[in-house]
C-alpha cells in the first residue's frame, strides 16, 4: 500500500500527476525562501529530543530548580506512552514529513501528468532544488526517535502566561525549558481539530517537525502553541532574545503568530534567522553548563543567605541601641583603633565574638577595607534605621486602616538644637481584641506654630501616610494654646472646618494641671511654702558637701528605725504636672534629715558665710514652725485627692466617660471635705439705738489659717474644676454616658425609661456611621441580654466568694449627677475612687471588648459602631508628652546635629518598642537601598 506524499510546505500530493507534482514541487515558495540564508555548522549546540511535558506550575513563585514535581510528570507521560506506543501514527505519522522532498531527489525529471504550473516563477523555483543541497543546516539530533513523543497531558503549560510575566528569573527560566514547549496534537484537543480562522485555515501539528536533506526529521523544541490564544510562539527567543520587543520578533515573542497561510514559510524564515540561531545557541549553552550553573547559583544563594543572617544580626544591634537611646558612632571608628569605635562597631564586635557568620564578616572588612562590601558604615546605619522605622510605621499604617476610626493629639516643643518639634500621636483601636493603642506617627520640624502652618503639616503628614482623616478621623485633643485650641483659626477649628466628625476635646490632664497651678498660687501660705520648697532643693541639692549632710542623716535615721530608701530632693517645677506633690511629700518623709542638715551648716558654715548662715537660719525657722506644718499637712489632703486623678488622666487606654467619672470623684472629694461640723451660732444681744455697732475681726490663728488658706484653695479648685472641665462636650457625654453599666440595668428593669433624645446628639455629629432608628432599636435589644452575654461570655472577677455575685449595685458607676449638682442627700450615696480598674467607672471599654469577643458586630452594628467611636474618641494628649520625654533622651547635648528623617526614625523605634519590627521584610527594605544591596541580600 502506497503511503501519502507531502510537500514541505505540508500539501498532499493526492490526486495530482506527476507532471502537476513536480511543477508544484519547482515552484513552491517555501523551498524557495528557506534558501534565501545559509547558517554555520551548529550542530554541537544541539542535543538529542527531549521529552516534553506541558505540567503547569506557579511561576511566580519559582525560585529553585524543579526535579521532583517535574520528573513526576514524566514519568506519566512515559507510563501513557507505553500503553499507546502507535497513538502518535493515528492521525498524523510524523514519518511521512518530507516524503516528497525525497521523492523528488530519487526523480529530479519525473514531471506530473496535468503540467499546471503557469503561477509559479523559474528563478524561485532553482532556488528551492538547491536548498537542501547547499545548506550547511545539520540536524538537530540524528537519533531522534519519534515513538517517544509524550503524550500531553495538559495544556497548563501554554506560553501565552510567559508571555503576560513581567520579568523571568533565572529560576523561572530553567523551569519554562525543563517543561519544554506546548504542542499539542489534534487528539489532545476538544473536537480532535485545531481552531479555524476566518477563512477556514488553521495550525498544522506537522509544523512542528523538521526534515532536513538527509531525512532525518527533528522536533522543533522551540515552537509552542497556545490553544488559548491560538498563536505560535518561539520559546527560545522569548527567554534569551535580543530585542524581543521589535518588530522582527514581536510576533513571535509577545503578539504571537497566526497567519496560517503563511504559517510553515515563517516558520522556516525565522527558524534561519540570526535572532532566533543567537537565542537557540544560548539555550543549548545553558543546557550544556547546566551541572555548572546550580552550583554558581546554590553559591550565590548561601552567600546572600550569610548575608541576610549578618544584617539580621546588625538590625538586633540597632534596635536595641535605639530602644536605650544610645549614640551608635564614635569620633574614630577605624577598625584599627585600638580604642573605642563607637557604640554601633564595638556592639558589631562583641557580637561577632557568638556569631560565625558576623565574625567572618567583620575579618573580611579588617583585611580588605573598602574592597569588601560592608554593612557596617555610616551611610548603611542610616538606611538600616530607616528600614526599621519604615517597617514600625508601616504596621501602624495597616493597622489604622483596619480600624477604621482613629484620632489625633498634636503638640510641639523645643528640642536642643532649638528646632521647634511637631509630634503626631494616632489613636485607634484593634477591632479583634477592643485594645486601645497610641502610636507616634511622626515628628516633623516647624518653626512656625501658627493655626495655619500646623494645619498644612497635619494635612502633609496624613498624606504622606495615606490616611483618609476626612472620612475617618473622629477626634482630636491639644493643649489649651491659642494657636491649637482657638475657635476661628486655630488648629481644631481648621480641622472642623473639612471634617465636622472631628470632635475637640481638651486635654484632661493639661486641664487639671492648670487648677493645680492655680491652687498652689492661691493664698500667701502656699507661696511661702513651694517657694521654700525650692529655696530648699536650691540651697542642699546644689553643693555635694551638704547632699552629702542628707544622706548621712537619712542613714543614721535608718540605723535607728526601719530601713528605707534613700531620697532625694526634688525641685518644684511648673512643667513638670507631679513635681509639687512630690517635692512636698519627700520633705515630709526625711523632715527629720533635712532638719539636722539645716542645723549643722548654720552651725559649722554659718559662722565663715554670713550669706549661707542666714539662708540656713532662715529655712530652719520656717520648716520648724507651726504655719509650715499646717501648710504642708493641708496641701497634702489636698494632693492626696488630685495626684491619683492626674496620674490615671494620663493613661493611653482611658476612654472619655471614665475620664467624666475620675472628674467628677475628685469634685465630689473635695465638696466633702469643704463641708465643716456644725457649729450652734451663738445669739448676739441686739444693740440699741445710737450704739456704734462693728465686725469682729478673727482673732483665732486656727481659724484664720482654716478660712484664709484652707477653705481658699478648696474654693480655687471647686472653681477651676467647674470652669475648666464645663460643659463643652456636655451633650455628647450625656448620649454616651448611656453606654454605662448602670444605665443598661436601668433599661432592662424598665425599658420604657429611655429618653425621648437618647443618642439624638451622637447620630446627628456621626449621622454618616449611624442610623437614628437602628440604634435606638438595637441599643433596647442589648440592654435586654445584657447580663445573659456578660455571664457567659466573660469571667467573673471571682469564682467562689459569694460576696462578689453580680448585683446592680455593684454598676454603680457615679453617673447619677454628672451635670447637676450634688445634693445634701445624695452624698451618702456617691463612690469613692481609689483604684485604676477603669471597668467599675463607667468605661466603655470593657463594653466595647464584650462585643469583640463575642463577634457582635454584625448583630448590633450601629451600637458597636458607636462604642468604637466612643473609645477611640481622645481624653489627654499625654502621650505626645511621652514622645518629648524621648526625644530629650535622643537629641541630647552631643547629638544636636542629627538629621531630622534619622530622628524621627530613632524616636519611632524608642517609642514604640513593643511594635516589634519584621526582620525579613526589614531586609528587603534594606537591600532596595542600592543595587549592591540588592544583589548581595535578594534572591
């Protein structure tokens, strides 16, 4: 039986005479175009077939050369093939490619019968019979056995998905040529056919086979088909192309090619081009050193990997020199000094003393100097403290983001290189755990304070981070400055002006400092007793011999009684919020010591120093009279009240309401102990007519003192209380002071008592978060289950002490008059703080923390909107305080010439030091330095 004859271009020679065949044979272009160009003998670049696979694997995360997976497929493919060792001569015998090229070398004068070649040139015709004589072309392996195409088993191979790659790594590389190209055959496909174009041509699985002149057929291991596109691609000149993006190659590197009735004759043209030879010879070069290359590649991979280790290891030294405010570099930091190098290389050393990789390291630059690349100059400190910084800020970033609501404290300050400082707190919440957390964002240098400028600060910082603060920004809280609190161009009033949601509340604690300063400034006993106070601290602390005299009399007195600490002097300062309590309370803990100290320098010094005798003489008369102690013991009751309200004012996770609460604890403290005994008033003889009548001046020391001085100062602070802490944020406080405990069990035993208004306030200022009608709804559906959900949810704050059941009066929350006053009545009845357990004062934030846990969002979401407004909302702006406190510890006196991008770094990671950094990503933030980083610590 004759077998069918095919033309190179892929005709059938059918019916047609001999005549016809060989005139088509003459005439056919593509013969005629293939030897338009010669090639040298390439035949050493070329191996024998490979076994294709078209198994998909993610790409992207290719960063090791496959084996496993790969040769996994394989082997299926050989298993199918050994099952189906004829399915591959079913439709399309790969054997018959060229059989009429041989033919017609047997009979160059054999003319077909019907001689119908007008259409075909003389000249092209030449050319195509001496092609394949001419041509150097060898062939691509002279072994190739065609039984052993692999079956395919999928199409997930298909180059259109190199092509969509951006960049391929050399990884991706050898994977992309491990998988091999995509050729599918016609019973691999749905249909068992190739899709048609308009005009009803379509790919050819015969193009991917060669015959060259001595009949040996090749597979073309560079052209790939994708089914999903329906183009051909070249492999080859994809991955190691030259210009890929020309018009040349474009084709066949990124559009594709599907113009099939030309499709074998580009084929053969771009096969014979100098591109597409330059590209083959480098993939049959890879393919050659591929033994060489893993090993290059595996030891530039445990070099970056030593590499990455170093950094690691400096990124620990670095942070823990910035969380103790250290400086890290020294005047002389050659390796050679023999002295010290600085905090940063002498940490390097001692560190490199346990570490193996640190060690080599540190050699290598000791030997080779510059020639080494070195992570430890002082360019590299910089970029390593900023990666650490970014990284901080990064999680705050995400963090806000994922919370939604947050708020601002802003406050400037001096540094000591007199540079005006802008610090940026942020407050958000965790929306899982209903944590409450305060963040420095930035710090930025202003020398002008003005309304204006800090606000376009403000604007440039909440750029520069991303972070929508007129949809989400709900609070903000400064001190009581012009240029922050003003109502027409302060900072806060710009910042309503854009977002209304954005409440003002002035700093508690700035507040209640105020009254503070205005208490001790009240009568002219208190002056006498802080200005005698620091005359002290002054006239002993500041001369080593007499701080010397106080010690030693504190020892003595610790011989003679039980042991304590020794104290020290401390100065009475009006920045400083604690300083007069503490300065008056360590005066009357050493009275004793600092008695005899004033004792002994009026006797021993007194008699050579006139100045310093009567100084001495002086203080000794007054701490040792009965006005001091009257003093002294009165302004303690009083602080006794004040210092542990100001001390709780300060805490980053206070919200609003307990705030009101300690507020209102410390008036109620200070209404009680203004209230005096009764006293009978004695009748007085009315006097008659014409007799002279006059007030009676108090006579009684005492009694003056307690009007005078005493009933004073509680006068000035009721006064300061109910002026300074008024009724500015009144109507908001009364909708949330509905989130209390107390009021909750009031509405589940009468759900028929709440207000009319209720929450009418706080969904008018948040109406974009809240709807009116679903909170009040859902507010009356949780005060119903409340208790079920509390004793189910969260522990008791006792198991087995029957005592500590829970009750209502145990929700007594002080909220029965916050904005009235207290009546004779109900003083019996009122709470007395003593404790910072924030829950039993009314916070919200225990509230809030029961509705994260028990995942109630989605059933009360207009209440739990609120309540996370609510503890997000600011009470102080202490912790902008906090950041000042460190940056006097960074910027000091020797570092007053530091950059300010490097301070703000330092102070992120000082401050925050319990957001702990990403080392990994840390790292790679690093290494996009510079390009040598990133050569030595990316993969």
């Amino acid at each position: 039986m004759n077998k069918e004859i095919f033309c190179t271009c892929g005709k059938s020679k059918g019916s047609l005479n001999e005549t016809n065949w060989l005139r088509h044979l003459k005439a056919c272009s593509i013969k005629r175009k293939s030897t338009s160009k010669t090639t040298s003998n390439i035949k050493k670049f070329f191996s024998t077939t490979n076994v294709y696979s078209t198994t998909h694997l993610d790409l992207e995360n290719v960063h090791k050369p496959v084996n496993d997976g790969h040769n996994s497929y394989l082997v299926l493919a050989e298993k199918n093939l050994e099952q189906n060792p004829n399915k591959l001569n079913e439709d399309g015998d790969p054997s018959n490619v060229g059989l009429a090229e041989k033919n017609l070398e047997q009979n160059p004068n054999k003319l077909n019968e019907d001689g119908d070649s007008s259409n075909v040139g003389l000249a092209e015709n030449d050319a195509l019979l001496t092609y394949n004589e001419k041509s150097n072309v060898q062939p691509f392996t002279s072994t190739a056995d065609f039984t052993q195409r692999p079956i395919v088993i999928g199409l997930k191979n298909d180059p259109i998905q190199f092509v969509k790659m951006n960049s391929i790594t050399p990884e991706q590389k050898n994977f992309i040529l491990e998988l091999g190209p995509c050729q599918p055959l016609p019973e691999d496909i749905p249909g068992k056919m190739y899709p048609k174009d308009k005009y009803g041509r379509h790919f050819n699985h015969l193009w991917y086979y060669r015959t060259i002149p001595d009949g040996t057929k090749v597979i073309r291991d560079w052209l790939s088909y994708s089914l999903s596109t329906d183009k051909v691609f070249c492999i080859h000149c994809l991955l190691y192309g030259i210009n890929i993006h020309g018009m040349a190659l474009k084709s066949w590197t990124k559009d594709g090619f599907s113009t099939w009735i030309n499709g074998l004759s580009r084929i053969i043209n771009h096969e014979v081009s100098i591109s597409h030879i330059t590209s083959t010879i480098k993939v049959k070069i890879r393919t050659k050193c591929l033994p060489l290359l893993p090993s290059m590649e595996h030891k530039r991979k445990c070099q970056i990997s030593m590499n990455r280790q170093i950094v690691s290891e400096l990124i620990a030294i670095v942070i823990f020199l910035a969380h103790h405010n250290l400086g890290l570099r020294g005047h002389n930091e050659k390796w050679s000094n023999a002295l010290s190098k600085g905090n940063f290389k002498d940490l390097v050393l001692l560190m490199s003393k346990h570490s193996g990789s640190l060690s080599e390291h540190v050699t290598k630059l000791q030997s080779k100097g510059k020639k080494e690349l070195s992570f430890v100059s002082w360019e590299r400190q910089n970029q390593l403290i900023d990666s650490i910084a970014q990284n901080i800020a990064s999680q705050i970033q995400t963090n806000v983001k994922q919370s939604k609501f947050f708020s601002i404290a802003i406050d400037s300050t001096l540094d000591t290189s007199r540079k005006e400082q802008v610090s940026f707190i942020i407050r958000y919440v965790c929306p899982n755990t209903g944590s409450i957390f305060e963040r420095l964002l930035a710090i930025q240098e202003s020398p002008n304070t003005c309304g204006n400028d800090l606000f376009s600060l403000f604007i440039n910082v909440m750029g520069n981070y991303n972070i929508d603060w007129i949809n989400d920004l709900v609070g903000q809280s400064y001190d009581g400055a012009s240029n922050m609190r003003g109502m027409y161009n302060g900072l806060q009033s710009l910042v309503k002006a854009k977002n209304k949601r954005a409440t003002f509340v002035w700093c508690h604690a700035h507040r209640l400092n105020l009254v503070v300063k205005e208490l001790v400034s009240s009568s002219v006993d208190s002056v006498n007793l802080f200005g005698n106070l620091e005359t002290l601290y002054s006239f002993i602390w500041c001369a080593k011999k007499r701080v010397a005299l106080y010690r030693q009399f504190q020892e003595k007195l610790n011989n003679n009684s039980e042991k304590h600490q020794l104290m020290a002097l401390k100065r009475v300062c009006t920045t400083r919020w604690s300083s007069h309590s503490t300065s008056l309370d360590t005066v009357l803990k050493t009275y004793s010591p600092i008695i005899d100290t004033l004792k002994y320098i009026q006797k021993y010094e007194g008699t050579g120093d006139a100045k310093t005798g009567a100084t001495a003489s002086g203080l000794l008369d007054y701490f040792t009279s009965y006005r001091f102690l009257l003093t002294a013991f009165a302004f303690q009751k009083i602080f006794r009240i004040l210092e542990p309200v100001n001390k709780l004012l300060q805490a980053k996770d206070l919200d609003l309401m307990a705030a009101v609460v300690l507020i209102e604890n410390a008036k109620y403290k200070i209404y009680v102990a203004f209230v005096a005994l009764p006293t009978p008033r004695c009748r007085r003889v009315p006097k008659l007519s014409g007799e002279l009548q006059r007030d009676e001046p108090i006579t009684d020391p005492i009694t003056k003192f307690k009007i005078e001085c005493y009933y004073g100062a509680l006068d000035i602070i009721q006064n300061e209380l109910n002026d300074r802490f008024g009724n500015d944020e009144a109507e908001l406080l009364k909708d949330l002071s509905l989130l209390s405990k107390k009021r909750i069990l009031e509405l589940k035993n009468s759900p028929n008592s709440l207000p009319k208004d209720a929450f009418k306030i706080v969904c008018e200022l948040y109406s974009t978060f809240l709807h009116y009608d679903d909170l009040v709804n859902e507010y009356q559906q949780f005060c119903s289950n409340f208790l079920e959900l509390e004793k189910s949810i969260l522990l008791p704050e006792y198991l087995h002490n029957k005592e500590s059941e829970s009750d209502e009066s145990d929700y007594e929350d002080g909220f029965d008059n916050i904005y009235g006053i207290i009546e004779q009545d109900e003083i019996e009845n009122q709470p007395v703080f003593v404790t910072r357990n924030f829950e039993s004062l009314g916070s919200m934030r225990k509230l809030f923390k029961l509705f994260c846990v028990s995942q109630l969002k989605n059933v009360f979401l207009n209440l739990h909107t609120l309540l996370h407004i609510a503890v997000t909302l600011p009470v102080s702006s202490c912790s902008v305080e906090r950041s000042f406190s460190k940056l006097k510890l960074v910027k000091t006196k020797l570092r007053t010439t530091m950059k300010e991008k490097r301070l703000e770094s330092l102070l992120k990671i000082t401050c925050e030091q319990d957001c702990v950094p990403n080392v990994e990503n840390v790292i790679d933030n690093f290494a996009n330095k510079s390009s040598e980083l990133s050569k030595a610590l990316l993969y």
